[in-house]
C-alpha cells in the first residue's frame, strides 16, 4: 500500500481508510483515503500493517520522526484494548493542552463518547500547574516505563461549620498560640488546636489557626491581632499568608483542615467532625502552592505515591494569598487540582 509523508501527516489511499480507519480506528479520512498521524503510522509500521512510509521500515521511521514518548503512550493504550486518537485541531473537540483523545473501550472515534484526555510528558519535563485539570498526565520514564496519573478539579463540601465562640484572650508564643481559657467547643466540636493537658484547661493553636481566628474576631492578643500575621510571615514569608488562605477557604466550604505534617503535606481535612471524641479518618491531604507553580513529575508522583499510601487523595492548591478574611472565596481564591494514580 502507497503511504508517504505529506506535512506531519501520512497519506494513504482509498484503501487505507476501509482497511485501517472504518475497522479498527486509526487516522481519519481525507480525500477519499486516510490520513494518519506519525505516531500511528509508526504503530502499523510496528504491527507489519504498513511494509513502509517512504520507502523507511519501522526501525527508521521510528528514529527519524522525534515521537518516542507518544509512541510508547500509543502502544500501550492500545494493547490495553482503547481506541485513540491523536489530539488534532479538526480531529477531535477541544484538543489543547492534550495529546490523544482516548475513547471508551468498544467505541472510537466515530462515536462521541470520551474514556480520557491524555497528555505525554517524559520524566525530566516540566508540567505547569495550570496545564493540569480534567486530563490523564502519561509519564514516559527514563526505562520507558508508564505512569498514569488522573488529575481533575475537586470541590470540598463539608459539614463542619463551627462558631469559634466569643472573643477569647490569647497569648502569642515563638511559633504558635496558647488560649487559657479557651470557650466550650473550640477544640471539641471546632477541632480548633490541641489541649495542653488532659484536662482541656487550655488549648494551644497553630499560627495558622490563631490568625484566622483572630480576622474574625475570635482571639484578642495584648499586640493586636495583626501580631500573629507578623509572627506567620517572619516564620514563612509568603507562604504563610497562602497556607491561611487555604486554611479559610477549607474551613468556609464546611471542611476541618489540620496539620498534614506527618504526611509531608500542609494540611489533611475531614470533611465531617461533630465531636473530636467521635473523630474518623481525614480523607485528603492538601499541599499548598504558588499559583504559578510548574511540576517535575517525579515530584508529582512522590507526592500521589504517598497519599494512596495513607489512603488519602492529594489535592493541591494554588492561590496567591491576597485573601483570608471572612469574605475568602474557596472557588475563586483558590485552585483546586486533585491527582491519583490511574490504571487505564
């Protein structure tokens, strides 16, 4: 079968398109043959479909088309049994920021039905975080070894919505906030800080806490409330007023955020907490980041490694941390992106 380069694209003749496209998926038709991308035209150079591109077998078309990483993606989604198509302007819908449109298995791409948006980065690229969302990020390593990780754009919606109480003294230590005399519920139904004692008589509180309940006039400190945002951005500069904007964005949509240091995360959440004596497990764990940030995907998957290890879902969370009064917006302050390991 006639097949040679034209552009980025392998042309086939009327042929091709009975043979390649109405049976199993591949290309799209195009002047009454088929058009194939490269990497699908590598793929049926792979198979023995294709004899050859030009004259060029398999093995030279394979080196001389720079799409090793698509094309492993490629082989593997389709020896998974999926249907897919490579992300083309007049291809498919909306194909930016994606690779291949990958389609439910048993349909392709005559049907409208879409199983996942794929895009294909190798190990030591840089992903900016705002790329990410509603796709499926495949990761080429350098053994040519696929990790898939589903990335989308979470909401938090809770049942935790907690008075502070009234206006309490506290006092401002080195790196964290002590109320004496704290008000009923503060830590038992508010999950506010940890008692200094078995007995409750005190509570302390994080920075973090302590600043946002002072912005609502919940604490009152001999400096002013101000003094406990000082404290924060001495202790981490900018990230400190990001960390409490994701703090007031978790705690307005009705989620009880707490320390996830143990986790290697700046919070972990639950979603529900009536009594801190009747507390289950938290669900997520949140990692706070400038919302400029890029990924390196080793990162990325460290971070969803240790998650489902906990059993938890990582979520992270981008905001510039202008915002952490009482009028803070979750959706609009902050950008949420949720990302779990897939196997397709």
């Amino acid at each position: 079968m006639d097949a040679h380069v034209e552009g980025d694209l392998v042309r086939l003749g009327p042929d091709g398109r009975e043979r390649f496209y109405d049976s199993r998926g591949y290309g799209r038709p195009d002047d009454g043959g088929l058009a194939l991308s490269l990497v699908e035209a590598a793929h049926l150079l792979y198979r023995g479909d294709l004899d050859a591109v030009d004259g060029r077998g398999f093995r030279e078309f394979f080196e001389g088309e720079g799409i090793a990483s698509r094309f492993i993606v490629y082989k593997d989604l389709r020896d998974r049994g999926f249907y897919l198509s490579p992300a083309r302007e007049g291809w498919v819908d909306d194909p930016e920021g994606c690779d291949f449109v990958v389609y439910p298995r048993g349909d392709g791409p005559w049907d409208d039905a879409v199983e996942y948006r794929v895009r294909v980065v190798a190990e030591r690229e840089s992903v900016p975080a705002d790329a990410l969302g509603d796709l499926v990020l495949a990761v080429v390593d350098e053994e040519s070894e696929l990790t898939y990780l589903e990335t989308s754009r979470p909401s938090f919606e809770g049942g935790s919505r907690h008075d502070a109480g009234p206006r309490t003294d506290a006092a401002l230590l080195d790196d964290r906030v002590v109320v004496w005399e704290p008000p009923d519920g503060l830590y038992e139904r508010g999950f506010y800080g940890q008692p200094l004692d078995e007995d409750r008589t005190a509570v302390q509180l994080s920075l973090v806490e302590g600043a946002y309940l002072a912005e609502r006039d919940a604490l009152s400190f001999d400096a002013g409330r101000e003094s406990v945002l000082d404290r924060g951005r001495e202790a981490e500069g900018e990230r400190f007023d990001r960390r409490l904007t994701v703090y007031a964005a978790l705690r307005a949509s009705g989620v009880v955020p707490k320390t996830g240091f143990k986790f290697g995360a700046d919070f972990r959440t639950y979603s529900d907490v009536s009594s801190v004596s009747d507390l289950g497990h938290s669900e997520r764990l949140v990692r706070v980041l400038p919302t400029d940030h890029t990924f390196a995907p080793r990162d990325l998957s460290l971070d969803v490694r240790l998650a489902h290890g906990v059993r938890k879902e990582m979520v992270f969370a981008f905001t510039d941390g202008t915002e952490h009064g009482p009028d803070v917006d979750p959706d609009a302050d902050v950008r949420w992106l949720a990302v779990q390991r897939l196997t397709p």
